[in-house]
C-alpha cells in the first residue's frame, strides 16, 4: 500500500500545495494513493496526531510512505534520521519527491 503524509506547521500555512504534490506525483507514475495523513503543527517533535496514527496503525512491512520534502517529516535532523531508520528497520519504503 501506499500512503502520503504532509505536514504544514500552522493553520495559516494551506496543505493542499503538498497534498497536489503527491497526488499529481503517483497519478504521473500511475501508483495507487491509499491515503494521505495531514496534520497542521510543528516539526520540532513526531507527537502530532495523524503522523502517530500513520507510523503506530496504519503502515505495515513492505509500504510505501510518500512525502513533499524531508522537512515535512520533522524539523530536528537527529530525529529525523531516526524516524527514517526505523522504517528501514520495518521494511517500509519513504520516497521523499523533493
């Protein structure tokens, strides 16, 4: 399966830019968007609700996770790498378009 997940840090910025993003993407490249998970906070930690549910309940061994840009992940670059590495522990592919 594959999923996109966009993250702007407040509600004044609009998540429709990256959500086009990765829909024009898998529709150019003809792949099947299951869904994409949004959340409209900071980048400073992963505690973000939609991310959570994404990471802990939703993505499984062998799935694809699509972001717009890495920073749309996560601020911090530790932790970033971290969170990167854990889905190359579980098998799960992070294709970063930008």
């Amino acid at each position: 399966m594959v999923y996109g997940y966009h993250r702007t840090s407040t509600t004044d910025q609009h998540l429709d830019r990256g959500i086009k993003e990765i829909t024009d993407y898998c529709t150019s490249n003809h792949i099947e968007l299951s869904k994409i998970y949004t959340d409209q906070q900071t980048g400073k930690n992963f505690n973000r609700p939609r991310y959570q549910v994404l990471k802990e309940d939703v993505l499984r061994s062998g799935d694809e996770l699509i972001i717009t840009e890495v920073d749309r992940l996560g601020r911090n670059k530790q932790e970033t790498l971290k969170e990167l590495q854990y889905y190359r522990d579980k098998n799960i592919r992070v294709k970063i378009l930008e």
